[in-house]
C-alpha cells in the first residue's frame, strides 16, 4: 500500500499495490507519506475500538462537529482485504469483517497530522 498527497491540489491518493511508478499530479512527482505512529490515547486523535460480531467500529473520543482539525480517511488492512472510508461529519465508522478476517493495521489520515498508523 502507497499513500500519496498532492502538495498543490490536496488530492489524496492510495494506491494497494507499492508500484515503483512515479506518479504526478499537478506537473509534480507524487511523494510516499510518512507514516505516523499514534497510541490509540494520544492527545490529537484518541479512539477507542469496539468488535462486535463481525462489526469493527471505530469511535473518535474527542470528536467535535465541523472541526478544521479533522480525520479524513480511515484505511483498515486486514488479512483479506483493505478498506477505505471517507469520514464527512461522523464521531464513529463501523467496518464490516468477514468472519476469517484479522484487523492487520488502521490507518488515518489528518489533514495536520498527515499519515497515522495506530498501534493496535
Ligand atoms: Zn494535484
Ligand atoms: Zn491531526
């Protein structure tokens, strides 16, 4: 998995598969993010993990409506599958896993803070 951001126009792009490509948008080679890593209590974006049944839900602890501050994409990577979620105005995301599935990772992205990996 590749996460890129375009400095010019803020386009977010994933990419599943870490092609050696060099990809540009705006006439600029896209850059790999770096990745973050939080503790699921951290001062910025602090949440809290809920697994019910196959529902794995995702809660943001400090969330506030129409914060300029804000996450903006949650990317769960599980051994099956990776699935990306545009977050617009929610406290809490429930992913759905297959009963095989095992949470590998989750990922999110602020548009400050940039790539976030929390330690599960
Ligand atoms: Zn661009
Ligand atoms: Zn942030």
């Amino acid at each position: 998995m590749k996460v890129c951001m375009c400095k010019q126009c803020m386009e977010f792009y994933l990419f599943l598969d870490s092609s050696e490509k060099v990809l540009s948008c705006c006439n600029e080679p896209l850059e790999n993010l770096e990745v973050e890593l939080f503790e699921l209590e951290n001062d910025s974006h602090p949440i809290e993990i809920k697994k019910t049944g196959n529902f794995y839900k995702v809660q943001f602890k400090n969330y506030k409506t129409l914060d300029i501050h804000h996450i903006k994409y949650l990317i769960l990577k599980t051994n099956l599958t990776t699935q990306i979620k545009k977050i617009e105005n929610q406290s809490d995301i429930t992913f759905l896993l297959d009963f095989n599935e095992e949470v590998e990772n989750l990922y999110a992205y602020c548009n400050i803070h940039g790539l976030i990996s929390y330690k599960l």
